[in-house]
C-alpha cells in the first residue's frame, strides 16, 4: 500500500512540476501627460511589458511613466482631442469600453472615443 502512495505522489508532483508556467500574460499601460500613450500585451514578465509600453508612449512624448500593470485581463482605453483620457480593466469588451468613455468623459474629455482595446495572457474578449 505505502508504494502506491509514493507513485501517486510521484506523479502529482512530475505533472504539478513539469506543466509550464503561462507565457506572455502580462500586460501594460504607459501615458502621459499630453494624452500619448504606449501599451504591451502577452510578454512573460511584468518589467519587460513595462518596458515595451513605455518605449511605445516614448515614441510620442518624454514624460511617459506607467499607470498600472496587467495580467490576464482585458482593457479599454478612451482618449479626446483636448488630452483627457479615460481606462479600465477586467470588464467585457462593452462594458470596460463604456466605463473608459465615461472615466474619459468626467476627466472634461471632448469627443472621446475608444484608442485601443488589448487583452493580456488566456483572457478573452
């Protein structure tokens, strides 16, 4: 009885250590001040997603700096002619781009409308 035991722990602890940890899950947002924005999605570690949206804002404007990090979710982006900007997470693609209109809109947003919309690791829209 004692060694079908050590198999069966055996084998849990080969599958539990051999099932890969999720590629590309994280995700980010960089904007600044004048409305530009960069953001990354699916990279492996937090820093390097961090780092490709703030290369892709810096492509735009110097004063980038990161507004949140993500990891298997969805986000929507809203931004208006006059630099408002307006973003949310972990909502169905009709409600988080409804909720970055609105966030956009109460920041004094004129004429905002949706920039982008990304989801990160095995979230789907």
């Amino acid at each position: 009885m004692k060694s079908n035991w050590r198999f069966a722990a055996a084998g849990a602890l080969f599958l539990f250590t051999a099932m890969p940890a999720m590629a590309g899950s994280y995700g980010a947002l960089a904007t600044s001040p004048d409305a530009d924005f960069g953001w990354s999605k699916n990279y492996d570690t937090q820093d390097e997603a961090e780092d490709r949206a703030l290369a892709e804002c810096r492509k735009y404007s110097r004063e980038c700096t990161i507004k949140k990090s993500f990891r298997n979710v969805c986000v929507s982006v809203a931004s208006s002619s006059n630099g408002a900007m307006g973003w949310t997470w972990g909502y169905s693609r009709r409600e988080g781009n409804s909720r970055a209109m609105d966030e956009c809109e109460n920041n004094r947003g004129k004429s905002c409308k949706i920039v982008a919309r990304f989801c990160t690791g095995d979230a789907e829209d």
